[in-house]
C-alpha cells in the first residue's frame, strides 16, 4: 500500500492542483489529509470538494475549525482572523456539514494522523522540537504519527528513550517511533515556497519529500482580488 500525505492546503487551489498532479506519478493507493483545508487562500469550497473527491482520510485543522465555529477565531493572528472570517462567509451548509464531520484524529495500517498534537488534539499545540516531540511520543500507540500545523515539513524519531530531530527521513527503521510533518501544500514556511507532500510506502517502509512548483503568482493575484490581507499573499513567494 502507497499513501500520499498532503496537509495544510489553505485555499491554495493551484498549489493542490500542483501536488495532485504530482501524485498521478506517484502511482498512490490512497491519498490522506492532516487538515486545514481552509484559511489564508481564496479558493476554499474548491479546495474542500477536492479534498472530498481525492481522499480517503481527513482529520480536522484549527482553521476548518474555526472557519465553522468550532474553535474560536480569536485564537488567530489578526491576518488569520481576517482569512477566516473571509472564509465562513463563502461556506454553505455542505461545506460546513463536512467540516464538522472530520474528527481530530484517525488512524490506519500502523500509524496515526492528527492536525497539530496527540495531547488535547484541539488546543492546537505545535511540535517544534525534541521536548514537544517527547511529550506527543508518550501518547503515540502506532510507529507513525503524521502531523502538519507548523508548515515545514521536519522528522521527529525516538529510538528506544532518545528523540532526534530530522530535516527528512527516507527509511522507516524497525523498533523505532516516528513523528512525521509533511509540510504544508499552500503556505509552506520552511523558507521554500513550493507546495510539500510526502509518499509512504508501507510495504517497503519509505518515505519521500516532494516538493512542487505552483502558479504562485497566480495564487498571490486571487488572494489581493479577494480582499484578503496582502501578507497572505506577499509571504508565499519566500515560503515564510
Ligand atoms: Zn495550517
């Protein structure tokens, strides 16, 4: 079995263009989404019929959350506010049925996947280093756990009590325990501006970091056309 990872695709509809055709290559059995399928971009109910259409699993982001009510909006940065109260209003019941309906965490085969952490799932914690990695390890049942949330995809790894931090991994070593974020497909923040999904091979217990280029411009022009701050269209140039 081969999985496509994608998460934190923010309305981003030419980037999950992008990486969807990327994926065709990739000959995947099934496609996974860690959520925020909403915020920030100007093509959400697109992005939510493609997210329906395309995958098999979905777990819940904070911005579908909040985009529905479910998570309060001021919790967000004032930009992500803005983006997400821009966002509500373009919802119909259809798009606000299926938000509601994605759990904060599924699992699979032999791993997990979860939006931001494995302890209280809906406070939203970040996982940006060995000691929040230990304390989502203490919780993880299975040898993966697939998160998003930060937007830069990293590799967290505990072999026996030591955690290491990894910019990737290619290879899922038995006996081990990993935490794997897969990046984000329309607002990475890792300093590269292409869209990042990540394929796991179950059976041959790999992993592969792809990343995409996009119509950027594109994105950035539907964005200020929207009325959405112009920062959420600026910063997807430099991937920060
Ligand atoms: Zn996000």
């Amino acid at each position: 079995m081969r999985y496509a990872l994608i998460g934190d695709i923010h309305g981003n509809l030419e980037a999950f263009d992008a990486v969807l055709a990327s994926i065709e290559q990739e000959h995947v059995d099934q496609i996974l989404c860690v959520g925020d399928i909403v915020g920030y971009g100007a093509n959400p109910v697109e992005c939510i019929d493609l997210v329906k259409e395309k995958c098999t699993k979905v777990v819940a982001g904070n911005h579908d959350y909040a985009a529905i009510g479910l998570t309060d909006v001021d919790y967000f940065n004032p930009f992500a506010k803005d983006a997400l109260l821009w966002t509500s209003e373009r919802l119909s019941e259809k798009e606000i049925n299926y938000l509601a309906s994605l759990k904060l965490m599924e699992r699979e085969d032999s791993f997990t996947m979860v939006h931001a952490t494995l302890s209280n799932p809906r406070d939203w914690g970040y996982i940006l280093n060995t000691f929040d990695a230990a304390m989502n390890f203490e919780l993880q049942v299975d040898p993966i756990c697939f998160v998003g949330h930060s937007h830069g995809p990293v590799v967290y790894m505990k072999r026996e009590n030591f955690i290491s931090g990894h910019r990737f991994v290619s290879k899922i070593e038995a006996g081990c325990q990993y935490i794997i974020n897969v990046g984000s497909v329309g607002q990475p923040r890792d300093g590269d501006y292409r869209a990042s999904y990540v394929v796991f091979d179950l059976d041959l217990q790999t992993l592969k970091l792809k990343r995409v280029e996009y119509d950027v411009v594109k994105t950035q022009k539907k964005i200020m056309e929207a009325g959405l701050p112009q920062i959420l269209a600026d910063r997807l140039s430099i991937g920060r």
